[in-house]
C-alpha cells in the first residue's frame, strides 16, 4: 500500500507539468505605437481575406475530450494559452447560413449550447 501511495506522488508532478503553458503565452505584446514604426513592415502576399464560420458546441477547461464522446461531425482544438479544449465543427461553412443551418443540426442532435463563430481566412 506504501508502494502505491509513493508511485501515485510521484506522479503528480508529471501530471501538472504535462499542462503547462507554453512560454509564448507569458510574452507581453508589443504595443505598436512611434517606437515599433521603425521595424521593417511585414510581407505582403497577394492574398484576400474571406469570412468564414465555424459552429462551437463546448469549451472544456478542467478535462479531456477523450472523457465525452462528441459526434463525428466535431473536432476538439486545444488552446494553451487559455489552457482550455474547444468542441466545434469540422466543417467550416462559406456563408452564415450555411453555418446557423449545421447549428440547428447540433442542437437537435443534443447539443443545446451550439453556436456560430466568425472567422476570417485568407484565400
């Protein structure tokens, strides 16, 4: 029985460490204001932007999606910053609605809380 408490203690520190956020999400941003104009600009490319959309069901913050199991029209995307996992679709729909007409289908397969999320892509 001692074993198994001094195994399960020495796991822990595994655990939380397997959670960490990434060094990125501690960087302060830049503020672009007169100091940040000297900096070479970005590239351009010879792209539009396009809106797009997406239907998010849930955001899981204190555990796994392994732990539910989601339609297969769904994916699980991990945020690190925000240490959370969002639920939304996989498709990602050209008009809204496209988008408010795959919520509706969420919603009567189960998911109540389904909604539409705005994106922009670049095409």
């Amino acid at each position: 029985m001692k074993e198994i408490c001094i195994f399960c203690l020495l796991l822990v520190p595994f655990f939380l460490s397997a959670q960490e956020k990434p060094l990125y999400c501690d960087e302060i941003p830049v503020m672009y204001d007169k100091a940040v104009a000297s900096r070479p600009a970005l590239p351009k490319f010879g792209t539009a932007p396009v809106t797009e959309y997406k239907v998010q069901v849930a955001i899981l913050k204190f555990t796994h999606p392994r732990d539910y199991p989601f339609h297969k029209k769904l994916i699980a995307r991990y945020r690190p910053c925000e240490q959370v996992w969002v639920i939304e679709s996989k498709k990602i729909c050209k008009t809204r609605a496209e988008a408010e007409g795959l919520k509706n289908e969420l919603r009567d397969l189960g998911y109540d809380g389904a909604y539409v999320v705005e994106l922009i892509g670049f095409e």
